[in-house]
C-alpha cells in the first residue's frame, strides 16, 4: 500500500504544538492536542503594492536607506539635471537638502542620516564628485580615484564602496571609501555599467547591465567572482540586498522590463512582477523581504511618479480535519 512518504516524500509527523507557519513550510503534521486535525503550511509569492509618490518625477538617480526610510537623491528630470533629493517614511515622500552638485547616475549607500553619492554625469561630463549626508545637508568631500557615471554602491559612509560604471567605456574598476579618501582596489572581470548593485564594502553583488547582460559577481573584500547569470539579461535594472539574498528588478530588455528576481545565495529565481514596467530609475532600497522601487522611466519615455514596495511571500496554516 502506497504511504504519505512515499507519495510526497515527507513523513506525516505528531507535534506537541504547532511550529510557525514558516518554520512549517514543507511539513505535515497532526498536533497531539487534536490528533484528528491534519496540518501544513503553504506558501503565498512575494508581491508588490503600491506606495506614495514620489513628488518630483526624473531617472538615473542614486539612493539610500531602507524599505520604510530611504533617499531619492538627484537624478534627471528629461533632458535636465537635478540636485532635489526626497526622503520616503514608508508612505510619503518630503524634500530635504538638496545636493552641492546636480547630476544624475551616481554610486550611492548609507542610511537616511548619513549616506554619499559619488561619481555621476552632469553638462560638464563624468565626475568624480563625492557628497556626504548627514541628515541635515549634503558636503563636498574627496574625489573618486575615476571619475565614471552608472555605477553602483554599497556600504557606509564611513566604509563605503563602488563599483562598474561609464568612464565612456564600460568600467571594471572599484574603489573603497574610509570615510576621507577613496582607494581603487581589484578591478571586476567584466567591465560594465548600469547593473544592479548593493551591499557592503566586503561582501557585493553586481548583477546585469553591459549589453543586456545577465552576468552577477560577488565581492568579498578582495576579489570579484564570477556566479550563476540572472535568468533575463537587462540593462538600467535595480537591486538590493546581500550577496546571499538579493533582489533585482525593472530594467531594459528592450522594452522596459516589469522582471523580478531574487537571489539566495545560489541561483537567481522569478518573482512577481512589478506593476509599472520601468528601467533607469537606480531606486531599489531593502532587502529580500521588504524593498522599495521608485522614478525611472516606462512605457512611451513616460517618468512614472509611482513608488512600488515589495512584500516577502507570506505563509499560511491549513487544516484538515478527519473523521
């Protein structure tokens, strides 16, 4: 006679009470206290929701924070540059201290009281422009060794890094910040720009940009690695989180993209997709469980206003009871 374990491959279990809907993921069990009522968890996706807008639409910005506290600094609005940076709550967005220098497609990280921006394009060209923020206001600070534009950062300010980028000509250099000076260090094995990029100064991931590429490599405050290729190759994508759990999103195929990914360390997999297909925007805060996308732009060049926020799947105790 066929068994439960042989069918599903796990064995039907008695608790004395019940794990957590997560802990219980993969599991079948019956609780002593009612051994009628057969239990499993499953498993809901990851979703996006909507979020408040942002005030002032633009592209190509740099970004800072966490999913409920983060900065939208610069970027470009059409064919301008801008220095106006916002800072998001959780559900709206405000005006806070504008940047020394407006410019767009910048490396940036930190937190929403103290984050920098470095490198970026302005009508004087690539720039290699660092500014601090200490919640407050934004200062000038030392340069980057190469001036670049579309790069990405991770990190703090006071121990930053970044990575990839525009120079004209793809990239390969990364650099180190100390919270004085910047320092160049080992040079990726491909050389691209506007990937996604983030977490710290010893252990990064960058993942696509070039032509289309879906090439990811990990930093471990040494060197850079080669790792398993995001399953859709893209351009003008962001992402957030850890090497070993990250999130992409957005991008430019061409067209512009709605794809999420996410990483675990081993493999990238599909997600939901975003509501608004959009790419260039570099507004990706959070992590695995909980991130934020925001400006870009979408369908027909349009520079959407949304904010998208990104829910980790949830999971739910089922009950079957037998007679």
């Amino acid at each position: 006679m066929a068994t439960y374990k042989g069918v599903k491959g796990v064995k039907v279990v008695t608790k004395a009470t019940d794990p957590t809907a997560s802990e219980a993921d993969g599991t079948v069990w019956y609780n002593s206290t009612s051994p009628t009522a057969l239990k499993y968890a499953i498993q809901s996706g990851g979703t996006w929701a909507s979020g408040g807008n942002i005030n002032n639409a633009r592209s190509r910005s740099g970004s800072a924070g966490a999913s409920s506290s983060s900065l939208l600094a610069i970027g470009a609005g059409g064919p301008s540059y801008i220095a106006l940076v916002e800072e998001y709550n959780g559900s709206a967005w405000s005006e806070v201290g504008d940047l020394a220098t407006a410019r767009s497609e910048v490396g940036s990280a930190g937190t929403t009281t103290a984050a920098f921006c470095a490198g970026g394009e302005s009508p004087a060209g690539k720039l290699g422009f660092t500014e601090t923020y200490n919640g407050t206001s934004w200062t000038e600070v030392n340069n980057l060794t190469t001036s670049r534009a579309l790069l990405q950062g991770g990190g703090t300010i006071t121990a930053g890094i970044v990575c990839a980028g525009n120079k004209p000509g793809a990239a390969p250099e990364t650099e180190e910040w100390d919270g004085t000076s910047w320092t160049e260090v080992n040079n990726m094995n491909t050389g691209r720009n506007a990937g996604a990029g983030d977490g710290t100064q010893t252990a990064m991931f960058y993942a696509g940009g070039g032509a289309s590429s879906g090439v990811t490599e990990q930093w471990n405050g040494t060197s850079w690695s080669e790792v398993n290729d995001l399953n859709t190759g893209r351009v003008q994508l962001t992402g957030c989180g850890i090497v070993t759990a990250s999130l992409v999103y957005g991008g430019d195929i061409p067209p512009d993209s709605a794809t999420t990914e996410k990483y675990d360390g081993t493999s990238w997999s599909e997600q939901s997709d975003l509501a608004i297909a959009r790419a260039n925007s570099y507004i990706g805060q959070g992590t695995t469980s909980a991130a934020v996308y925001a400006a870009g732009y979408g369908p027909g060049s349009a520079y959407p206003l949304a904010t998208e926020e990104w829910g980790d799947p949830s999971y739910t105790i089922k009950t079957v009871t037998i007679s």
